[in-house]
C-alpha cells in the first residue's frame, strides 16, 4: 500500500471532489451527519474552526485548514474488497497515523502525535477511470473536537511511516517493494510492445503505451527530433532511464533495442529499394529523421494537486480552438482563463477526474452532467476541442447554490 497526505486550503473543493465525482462511494464520516451536502459538510468543520479557536492564535487565520490523504493498496491486496474492508482500512490508518511520533524529525513538540480519531473527517472510496485502481480519500478538520491543530509538519513522511506499519503488520508489500514491482511491469509491458512492431516509429510505439492504458509524455526538440520520454502507471511517472535494462528504452537506444528483437527484419530491409531504371525523375528520398511522422502538437504538465500531474500533447489545432473558446463571462470569480483551459485540455485527453478537480479547485461546480460523456467515433480533433471547450466553460461556472 502507499500513502500519501497534504495539509491544504482549498477545503471545499476538496470535499466536493472527494465525494460528489464518478465512480465514487462515501465508507464513512467522522462527528459529522451522513445526510447533508459536501458544501455543508465543510461549512461545520469550518465553524468548528471558528468555535474553537485557541486564544494562542491571537486571530491569525489557519491558511492550510484540512488535511487531505490518498490510500492506494495494491490491487492484489484489496481485490473484491467490500465497503466494510475498506472502511476498517481506513480506521487502522487513521490510528497508525495518529501514534506515529514525528517531534524528533521536526524538532517540534506538537508533531508527536495527531488526533484526526477525534476529528471530523470523510471518507470516500474511489475508482480511477482509466486504470480502474481502488483508492482511498480522506478529507479531514486540522482541529480537533478539542479545540488542537493536527500537526502537518512533513505530513507526508508521517503518511509513509503510517502505510508501511500497515504493510509489515497485514503481509502486504512495502512501498518500497510496490515501486520496484510497478517499474519491472512497465518495462515489460513496454518491451512486449517492441516485439510486436513490425517498424518502428514513435506514433506507432505511444498509440500502443496508451492502449495498455498507461499514460506517455514524449519530449522532443525544435525539430522533431525525441529525446526524452516518461511513462505514467495510475499517479506514477517513471522515466525511461528508469525502466529496461541498461537504459535500454531511453529515447537514444530504444531503436536499437527493437533492432535486437527483430534480426530478421534487420537483416533483410534493404536502406534503398531496388527499383528499376528508368528516365522518369524521381523524388528525391527524404531521410527518416525529416519525415511529419508526428503533427504539430503543444506539450502540457498540468498539476490538479499535491501529487497529480497530467502530461499532455495536443495537437497544435485543438490548442488554437480551445484557446479561443474558453471564456471568464460566466466564471467564477476566482477562476482564471488558465484554469478553464486546462479543464478543456484534460477534457480532451479524456482525463475526467481530473478536469472535474481542476474546476472544482477553481472555484466552479464541476462536472455535475457526465453521463454519456466522452469523444464520438466520428468526431475529429477540432470538433471534440470545441465541445471540451464549452465543457470546461460549464464546469467551471459559479455554483448556484447547495444541493441537499
């Protein structure tokens, strides 16, 4: 299992995410009621803040207000888990958590423990779309029902420790363990792809990444020229330098690794075809190297959170469309044009969730009509711009009210 946690500010978008996107299943809440909205569910820890505010304080707002942490055990360890598992899981993390003793690393007397047990919090069971992985989202008050703030003094080490307690404790695998078992499942997928190339060429080899729904960032220079990729799992990047054997799949050596997994194809493609002479001129051979093997695309990282980034690359038609269709008009107020652009883009990379987080975070209502969803056969690039564009538009719009 690995774990992951932050201190944040933007409490009620969290929430609304949390508990309102697709694919996701409310386990249980803490000194909160179960039948209100997500909106009112932040507006009580909001007042629970103000109602006991230490006299410390002296005032002084507390910026980073929630906590929010993210569970992804291994899809081997929770497989055909019911609620209730995942609810116990929960419960144990939360303990672990709490006891784990952090005031020798920080210095600081109050890291020695937290009290998110006594503190009001959600949690929620969510499915990623593409992957399909089972994770965890807890969303919780940094006071607690006494009044004390929930240390967030690396926060995240504290979530690590708290996991790997877990791991040793059930049999699991440790975190450690996980990453080195997510990295060797890339490469082969990664090498089995090259198998299977009767050719290679970089369209070829990222529709196949992607098809194993994996997620690919393709790095390349003013003339087209790849030097450098990454390949996503679920929210891990790994690097191709990172994967293989000997760097064998870096960007500089993969060619020759399908040539040595195709000796055949080596041996007998001839540089120049053999064609018969003849007066009629003939067009002069373009080297590979200058082929349009690729179209004009623009090259996104686009951070929704602490620890979510999404690579993406647009074709240079979809950007101009969607920059010209995002509009501030009916935005909320704290929304920038950036913020809309980007729930497009992810729109267009098919990245739901994400969009919906990024419009959320941004102040909008989110995707609160996805049904039905998603890129038509026949529609092209510039068309499904368009439509992602007056999706992102729509997310983005200011709430008009709370919903129980």
């Amino acid at each position: 299992m690995i774990a992951k946690a932050a201190a944040i500010s933007h409490g009620g978008n969290a929430m609304r995410y949390v508990t309102t996107k697709d694919r996701s299943d409310i386990v249980m809440v803490n000194h909160l009621p179960e039948d209100i909205s997500p909106d009112a569910m932040y507006q009580r820890m909001v007042l629970l803040q103000k109602m006991l505010a230490k006299e410390e304080r002296r005032g002084r707002p507390l910026l980073r207000n929630m906590i929010r942490i993210e569970l992804s055990p291994d899809t081997t360890e929770s497989r055909g888990w019911a609620l209730d598992e995942w609810r116990s899981l929960a419960e144990e993390f939360i303990r672990t958590f709490d006891d784990i003793d952090m005031s020798e690393r920080t210095k600081r007397k109050s890291s020695q423990r937290t009290n998110l047990k006594n503190s009001q919090y959600v949690v929620a069971l969510h499915r990623d779309a593409r992957s399909g992985i089972f994770h965890l989202h807890i969303v919780a008050n940094r006071i607690d029902m006494q009044g004390n703030t929930n240390d967030a003094h690396k926060i995240g080490e504290r979530a690590v420790a708290a996991a790997n307690i877990i791991n040793e404790r059930r049999g699991w695998v440790q975190s450690e363990e996980i990453g080195k078992r997510h990295r060797q499942e890339v490469s082969d997928a990664l090498m089995n792809i090259l198998r299977g190339m009767d050719r290679f060429s970089w369209k070829a080899y990222e529709t196949e990444v992607r098809r194993l729904g994996y997620g690919i960032h393709i790095q390349q220079d003013d003339e087209g020229k790849v030097y450098g990729y990454s390949v996503m799992r679920g929210n891990s990047r790994y690097k191709a330098s990172e994967l293989g054997k000997g760097r064998n799949l870096t960007a500089s050596k993969i060619e020759h690794t399908w040539a040595r997994l195709h000796p055949q194809e080596r041996k007998y493609q001839p540089s120049v075809p053999d064609i018969p002479k003849t007066s009629t001129p003939t067009r002069p051979v373009v080297p590979r190297s200058q082929e349009q093997l690729m179209p004009a695309v623009r090259h996104y990282d686009i951070s929704t959170d602490h620890y979510h980034t999404y690579h993406i690359d647009l074709p240079e038609e979809a950007d101009r469309i969607i920059r010209q269709e995002c509009s501030l008009a009916e935005a909320h107020p704290l929304a920038t044009i950036e913020d809309i652009q980007h729930t497009a883009i992810l729109l267009f990379a098919e990245y739901l969730d994400a969009a919906t987080s990024m419009a959320t975070s941004s102040g909008g209502g989110g995707n609160n009509d996805d049904n039905g969803w998603g890129r038509k056969q026949d529609e092209d690039d510039r068309e499904w711009a368009r439509r992602c564009a007056r999706m992102a538009n729509s997310m983005c719009r200011r709430r008009k009210g709370l919903r129980r």
